[in-house]
C-alpha cells in the first residue's frame, strides 16, 4: 500500500476536522449543548456573530444531520434549533477536544 494513499478512515477524519474547523461551528455546537434555542437566544449567546453566518451554519449543521429545526405552530411562529444524536455525539467530542486544549494548547 503506498504510504501517501488516503484510506477511508482518513477521509472520514478529514471531513469531521473540516466540519468542526469551521468559524462558528464549534460555538453553534456548544450554545445548543444543553437544549434547543431559538434563533435569537443563539445569536445573543455567541458574540459577534452575524445573522446571516448564523444562519448558514445552521443550515449547514441541519444538512450535515447535526442540527435540527423545529418549527412549532404558534402566534407568532417558534422555530428552534437541537443537537440531533449525531450532534450531541460531537458536542461531548468538542468538549473533550476543549479540555485537551485547555490543558496543552
């Protein structure tokens, strides 16, 4: 096998690593560890975000299986935003991934 030839585990790695090396991920991720929000309580809780890049990580993060969007019909509409399974799974990885930063970054 050559040495420079990707494997599918390498593959994989580097899409999670894309995914979560993205700006903002990682804080969307986070603000929703302990529960749904809604979209303003998101932004109010990550600084300097625009509402537009929130917006779009969120729509990323709902097409990648890690977010999903519940809109409850009500006056006025409540949509709010969760940690799917997949997503809840990458939360504890990142906190993981925090403490180690913590401690030697």
């Amino acid at each position: 096998m050559d040495p420079h030839e990707e494997t599918p585990v390498c593959n994989h790695f580097q899409k999670a690593a894309e995914l979560v090396g993205k700006r903002w991920v990682p804080q969307v991720v986070h603000a929703m560890r302990q529960g749904p929000r809604r979209f303003s309580d998101l932004r109010g809780g990550i600084s300097s975000i625009s509402d537009h890049v929130l917006s779009q990580r969120l729509k990323e993060l709902e097409l990648e299986g890690i977010v999903t969007r519940t809109v409850t019909p009500s006056t006025p509409v409540c949509i709010t935003y969760g940690l799917t399974d997949r997503g809840k799974d990458l939360a504890r990885v990142m906190s993981e991934l925090q403490r180690w930063a913590e401690r030697w970054a």
